[in-house]
C-alpha cells in the first residue's frame, strides 16, 4: 500500500489560523476551524489562540476524530508556537510538531491518526510523487485547483477566491498556466506520437 498521502489528511495552516482572527502578536482570540471538499463541510475544530507571549505561544484545538471503530472521540490538542524576526521587520509564527518538536508551516491529520503533526512525523508522500513522469504535470495542475477551490479539469482556468489578495492570485495563476503549458505539450505529444503528427 505505501505511505500515506498528505492529500488524504486534513491539513492545519497557522496563516489561515490567524486570517479567522485576526491575531497579531501580545493577542489572544478563539474561534472555529472548518475543513471541506466542494463545499460540504467533512470536519471541524474549535481553537484558542494565544500569541501574548512569545516564550509561551500556543494554539489549543478541540476536535472529535473517528477511530477504527467508528466512534467519536474528543481530542484536545495543544501546539507549540514561536516567532522567527523577519529581515524587513515583523516576525513569521511557526508550529511546533508535537512529535518531532520541529518547526512547521503545516501540520496533518490523517485518516485513524490521533493528532496534527508533520508531514515527517507521519511519513506522508505526496500523490504526485507516486505517480510516473507523464501524469505529475496534471496532478499538479489538479492540485492547485483544488486548493484555491475552483473547478477541476483541463481547460478550467481559475478563478480568484474571494478574500485572496491580487498579488497572491497573480503568483498563483502564473504558476498555474506554467503547469497548464506543461500539460498541453504532453497531451500535444500524445497526438503527434513519436512519428510526429498522426
């Protein structure tokens, strides 16, 4: 079966964390967490957030997970946080995996496991690494749609999400029409077939 896939975890992101607030540092807030897939909600969390100190910084969840035998199990979770000072002023938080103790812009939960932590901690692959040389371009250019939450499939295109920023939309969808560059000279070679044009 191989390892586990970081696209099968539910994924926990400080910066989206602090965008429900938002929090800035000497601050607390709390708030709710959800998790979708095309809009229906598959999971979800309360949190307390509590950047007053930056010795003591943390981030408590609440969640239920389901185990092996399908009953609900409430979790509470506390994740370590520090700051980094950045070069141009103003610091960068981070978690701490509760495993590893290293520092993380994401942490994971996947499927029948019992807490966020890295992506090293549970020995998570990405799906794009599984698969052969014709297929990442594609499952790349997938992914990215997934995650800004638009529609998927060749020929999409994005769309800008409400309350993403221009700048980072516009980083995004270069990347994206690199990816679907990519992936047009490989259907195009499909086409022409190693004889050239069939």
């Amino acid at each position: 079966m191989g390892k586990r896939l970081v696209e099968d975890c539910l994924t926990l992101d400080l910066a989206w964390v602090m965008r429900l607030g938002p929090l800035g540092k000497g601050q607390a807030g709390a708030g709710k967490i959800h998790w979708s897939i095309d809009s229906v909600n598959i999971a979800s969390a309360e949190f307390r957030l509590d950047l007053r100190s930056p010795e003591s910084a943390r981030l408590i969840l609440w969640y239920s997970i389901s185990t092996r035998d399908e009953k609900s199990c409430p979790t509470r979770q506390i994740i370590s946080l520090s700051a980094v000072p950045q070069h141009f002023g103003g610091s960068r938080w981070w978690l701490h995996c509760p495993v590893t103790g290293e520092r993380a812009r994401l942490l994971y939960l996947p499927p029948n496991g019992d807490r966020f932590a890295s992506r090293k901690a549970w020995n998570l692959t990405y799906r794009a690494e599984r698969l052969n040389r014709f297929d990442r371009p594609f499952e790349k250019l997938f992914r990215m749609q997934r995650r800004i939450g638009g529609k998927q499939g060749l020929g999409t295109g994005l769309e800008k999400p409400k309350g993403m920023w221009q700048h980072t939309f516009a980083r995004r969808a270069a990347r994206f029409a690199a990816l679907d560059l990519d992936c047009a000279v490989k259907i195009a070679g499909l086409i022409e077939g190693p004889d050239g044009p069939r």
